[in-house]
DNA sequence: ATTAAGAATGCAACTTTGTTGCAAAAGTAT
DNA sequence: ATACTTTTGCAACAAAGTTGCATTCTTAAT
C-alpha cells in the first residue's frame, strides 16, 4: 500500500513532510541496508545532504531504523521490523551479514545472536554481530 | 622490554622507522583500542597525519593490528594477539565489548564469538561482535 | 478554511576526515 | 660507504559531517 511510509512516520509522532516520506521509501524499497551516500545519491537533486543527515538521525532516535557498524567508516542504516517500531524499542538481536562479492549488507531477520557470557563486572546493554562472507545470490 | 615493538617490525618484515616504533608503542601502552584519532592526538605534533593513515593500514595488512567496527564511523584498532603477528593470519574470534561510560573499547581475549547457523547459501569468512553496557571498572 | 505556533528544511560557511602524487629523507642490504 | 628501496612529509584535494539562521512547511486549534 502505498500509505506504509505515512503511517510509519505517524506512529512515530513524527511530522509528514516529503523528505521524510521519499527516504522511508527508499528502505522499503531497497533489500539491503543504506549507508548515507546511498540515500545521497538516490536524492540529492531532491533534498539537501542536511535534511538526509537529520533525517537519517530522527528516524535513529525513533527506532525506526537501526544502524549496521562496519569497519569501512560506512555506518549502515536498515528498517527495523514492526516490533521495534511499534514498541519504540530496539529488539535487533539478529545477525547482519555482508556480502564480499556484491558488497550488499543485509539483515537475517531469522538467524539470532547466540547468547555469550560476559566476564564478571561487565553488563551488556546491546549486542552486534556482523557476519562477512558470499551470500546466496552471489554463490 | 624496550624492543618489543621492533620485533614486531621485523617479525613482519617491515622496516623499522621512527614513527612505526612509536605507533607501536602507543598501542602496546593502551588498554583498549584505538581510533585514527586517538593516535593523531598523541603524535600529531611529531608525525604526518598521512603517516598515521599509511602506518595503520600497513599493521592491519601485516596483521599485526586489526579493527572493531563500530556504529559511530570511529573504526577502532587493537593490536592482534601474538599467534596473529606470528602467523600473518587473523584468528580474531573473540568479543568486543564498548562501555557505554568511559567510552572505551576493549577485546574480551578470553571470551570466544558462539558459532551461528547461517542460512542455505550463505558462506561465512570473518566475523564480529561488539558488545555494548558497562565494563567492570565503571560498574 | 484560516491562522498562529512549532517543527523541518535549505543554505552557507565551516571543521574534520581521508586520499593522492611527488620530492626529500631514512632504512636496508651489499 | 654506497646504491637501491621504502617511508615520510608536504601540498593540494575530495569527501564527510556539523552548526546557525532565515525561510518554508506541518499541525492543531479556532
């Protein structure tokens, strides 16, 4: 449908403007996480580099997008699934994977980060784990 | 010992140079891992930025470093441990844990990454994890 | 439907971060 | 000590990210 973005940003007590809506757009369209250069380039004619960044970081902050750490200095950013968007709460225990053939990140929504066990003294708060390796589209 | 770091140099067939030794030195001092930044600020004054950008980049090919992703575009480095530098080949199969408090990033040697079932079709080559909370000094 | 208040955007200027080519300097092996 | 190779520093850039402020757009209340 094509109200989902609207509805999306709304549930978020976000205000509806177009550059909002275009961005929303842009991850329920892609099949992989973004990086800000991505989204640049799919609308820089459009909006200003600044509205991508603060946008980028309201939808953070909302828990509508969670972000992928990398080693390459290009934070990754992907929709999170209905749970978190709804609860406002980050519930992204799944594993990412990048691909080192077509370069794609993606989420696997199915596969969970296994448990580990901290040393003493240490509290864990939030857990990442990104898998590197060739994904089935490239195999 | 004071020649630790240029054994490391020659280990790895690298020539031993001034700010090579000094950059060594500053991570076998530090007790977690450091950013590009970190470095620059403490020998800024006495070596090139270029420098610190080359001198990195060779330690990660040589293995003698390696990097943390993160999700705030500040990669991290930690020096590998010695069957690392000794073999050329990473074996960094543990956890990495960031304290949301000090700030600071550390490798948890003794704490193994679980092993994760990936989906039909997916190849795994490296993998990650950094876990965020409290570490036991600020705790 | 209009309007007032608040929020988001675009622009400009700037800082920081990272890259490249090349000449000078330092390290290595003979 | 010398010739050869590697590394460094410099300069010039390119790219990425930030901030303040005036303008424009949203929203909610009349």
């Amino acid at each position: 449908m094509k109200k989902q973005g609207e509805d999306i940003l709304k549930n978020s007590a976000l205000s509806v403007t177009a550059s909002r809506k275009r961005i929303l757009d842009i991850f329920l369209a892609a099949d992989n996480a973004l990086a800000h250069q991505d989204i640049e380039t799919k609308c820089a004619d459009q909006y200003d580099r600044v509205t991508i960044y603060r946008t980028l970081q309201t939808f953070l902050e909302k828990g509508i997008i969670h972000n992928i750490p990398s080693t390459d200095n290009m934070v990754r950013y992907a929709l999170c699934n209905e749970a978190c968007i709804t609860t406002g709460h980050h519930h992204d225990n799944h594993v990412h994977f990048r691909c080192d053939a077509c370069g794609k990140t993606v989420c696997l929504d199915d596969v969970n980060i296994p448990a580990v066990n901290l040393p003493r003294g240490y509290t864990m708060k939030e857990i990442n784990m990104v898998v590197n390796g060739i994904c089935k589209s490239c195999k």
